[in-house]
C-alpha cells in the first residue's frame, strides 16, 4: 500500500478489518474507482460521510482500507464486489486528482493486541459494567 487511498463515502456504513461487505457500484465515478483498483492494487477504502447536503461533504476522519477479494463485472458497467477490511486508517490529506472520486493520502492506524491476559482483563471489566443492569430481570 502506497499511502493513497481511493474514497468510497457512504453514509450508512462503517467498515472494519476482517469484516467482508458485499457491495453494488453504479455511479459513474465508483465505477472508474472500481475500475482503477482492480487494475492496480485491488484497494478501496470505505469512510463514513458525515454530510450529504453539499456538493463535497464531509468525511469522518478515520476509514476501513479494504481489499477486493471478488468482483463481478455486469454487462452495463456497474459491479458487485467483496470487499474485506485490511486496517483502519487515518485520512491526512485530501488530494486533487483528475478523477472522478476522491482521494486522500492516508496513514494506517494499528490496532493493539492485548493479548491473552489483556482480553481476561478486558472481559471481567465488560462484565462488571454490564451484567449489573441485568440482575433484576433474571437469568
């Protein structure tokens, strides 16, 4: 991954890594961005739109980099893709490109593995916090 990112906003949708997510394009500028990553490096990154009432809305500023693990080309030009979540990254800087979609040059966000341990210690506090709101009705 080069550090630039093609942007899929949508505005009902936040994507992780491991997650797969079916997807149709049929808007003319997905379709050259679908375009462009199967002919490079199979990359879109998903991120939620914050606003949809101008003519460039705001993006929230992390996003779900995602591979395309199948795609079906339909006759008509759009697509259906399977996309699996890679890692979280962080849009930096949004760039001007002659494309119809937007990009953004973007850092990889890594996530901690707290380990065994971690995730016993994790669970019990999830439980504390949780499982107290549930006593009163029962098993």
């Amino acid at each position: 991954f080069g550090g630039v990112a093609r942007l899929f906003p949508l505005p009902n949708l936040v994507f992780f890594p491991q997650v797969v997510q079916g997807l149709h394009i049929f808007e003319p500028r997905y379709r050259q961005m679908t375009a462009d990553a199967l002919a490079g490096d199979g990359l879109l990154t998903l991120v939620l739109l914050r606003e949809e009432d101008d003519d460039r809305p705001d993006l929230a500023p992390v996003g779900c980099l995602g591979r395309i693990v199948h795609h079906e080309r339909l006759p008509d030009g759009r697509y259906n893709l399977r996309l699996r979540g890679v890692a979280r990254v962080r849009l930096d800087e949004e760039l001007d490109t002659a494309r119809l979609y937007r990009s953004a040059r973007v850092t990889v966000m890594t996530d901690e593995n707290p380990g065994v341990g971690g995730l016993t210690t994790l669970r019990k506090k999830l439980g504390e916090a949780v499982l107290p709101r549930f006593e009163r009705a029962g098993p």
